[in-house]
C-alpha cells in the first residue's frame, strides 16, 4: 500500500520536523512498532511549540502556561519504515474549540516520499492546580489563526 507524496497533501503543513529511526524502535520483523508513530506525532506537537519559542516546563506546562493532555489520539499506517531511515514529520492545527484543538501529521519517509502514516491529536487545555478544562487563550488561537494556512476556529 505504498502511497507517494502529492504536493497537494502537503501544502497545508507549514511546519516540519526530522527524527531518525532507532535501534530501539524497530521490532523483530525489522520495521518500526507501530507505537512509535505516536511517538513521533508527540515529537511533531512540541516542535509546533517550540517553534513560538515556548518551551516545555519540567512540570508538563508550556512557558506561557498553557497545560495540555491528549485526549484522542488516531494512525493510519501506510508504509514502513526501518532502521536508521530518516522521517518528515508534518504538523498541523485544522481546528480549535473553546478548549480542545487538534493536531493533524503526516509521516513521510525522506529517501523516497512515501507516506509512512497519517494521523491526529486532539489535545484540551486545562486548569494548572485543578486539571479540569478551562478555555484556550485568545494569544494561542491567534497564534495558530496566523501561522496555519486553514484552520476552524470554531468558538462559542
């Protein structure tokens, strides 16, 4: 089920960030563990971050306070990948709510274009002291309304 990379697919993600596969990642057939994908999408969520230039906090929050948890999280497994191949991870916000939001990523392998996976994160931001959901703040939405190129801001 190899799929290669249309530009179409891609144009919507303005961000992007590289990973290497591990030694540790591959399993005994000798492509990367399906869980790995999650990992991978998480490393494209806090590079998004970064890229402000918020940085994660020892105690889990981002340095302009927004805490999240994920609360959904979806693959597609397409391809595979295998031992030292170098992955594109794409990443992107399609959609903010007054408290959740959701990452979107595509997975790519660099050597050919082949779409590895697709996916999404659907993360909500809560409260520091009482972990309940509270609204995203108005800096955050207007944020991603510049950076992303489509995006539903669907607030109430």
């Amino acid at each position: 089920m190899l799929r290669k990379v249309k530009k179409e697919d891609i144009l919507l993600y303005k961000h992007k960030t590289s990973v290497r596969v591990r030694t540790w990642e591959v399993d005994w057939q000798g492509v990367v563990h399906n869980s790995n994908y999650l990992r991978y999408m998480e490393i494209g969520r806090l590079e998004y971050r970064r890229a402000y230039g918020y940085d994660l906090s020892p105690d889990g929050t981002f340095n302009d306070g927004l805490k999240v948890f994920v609360v959904h999280n979806s693959v597609d497994y397409h391809s595979t990948a295998t031992l030292d191949d170098l992955l594109d991870v794409y990443t992107r916000i399609s959609w903010i709510k007054n408290s959740s939001f959701c990452f979107e990523h595509v997975i790519i392998k660099q050597k050919d274009n082949t779409v590895l996976s697709t996916g999404k994160g659907i993360l909500v931001n809560v409260d520091y002291n009482t972990n309940k959901a509270v609204s995203l703040p108005d800096k955050f939405v207007d944020e991603v309304r510049g950076f992303e190129i489509e995006c539903n801001i669907i607030r109430e």
